[in-house]
C-alpha cells in the first residue's frame, strides 16, 4: 500500500482562504504580526474584528484554524 500524497499549499494561500472565509462569515480578518512587541503580546497571527476595530483573537495557529474552519483539507500540508 502506498502513502497518500500530500498536496502542498503555502503560507500566504492560506491565510487568504481563511481570510476570505472569515469575510464571508462576519466581519474579521487574520493579520500578521509585524514588529517584535507586537508578536510578544498577539502572537504571529491574530485575528481583528473590523466592525468593532477590536481584537476578536490571540495567538493564532494558521493550520489549526484552518482545518477548523474547513478551508484546509486533510491531503493537504503547509510549506514554507
């Protein structure tokens, strides 16, 4: 039996499946942190609530989330 091939998918194609998902749900987008006090207190990816200009959540894990949401398929891998 072979191993099921795996299909890779990058980082910033990611983020715009869930970025377009979280659109089409309500009003939030995932960021990206930017400078190191920002990383230090958010985490690398965060996610703002527009409507609100408030943020709706912390320390991220873009993959988690993704599969959680369903935009991320069991085949696929994140690559860098």
């Amino acid at each position: 039996m072979t191993t099921p091939k795996r299909v890779p998918v990058t980082m910033r194609a990611l983020l715009q499946r869930i970025n377009r998902k979280l659109e089409a749900d309500g009003d939030k987008v995932l960021k990206v942190a930017r400078s190191a006090r920002a990383r230090q207190y958010l985490g690398n990816y965060y996610i703002i609530d527009v409507t609100k200009n408030a943020i709706a959540g912390i320390g991220i894990k873009p993959e988690d989330y993704a599969r959680r949401l369903g935009v991320l398929a069991e085949w696929e891998e994140i690559v860098e």
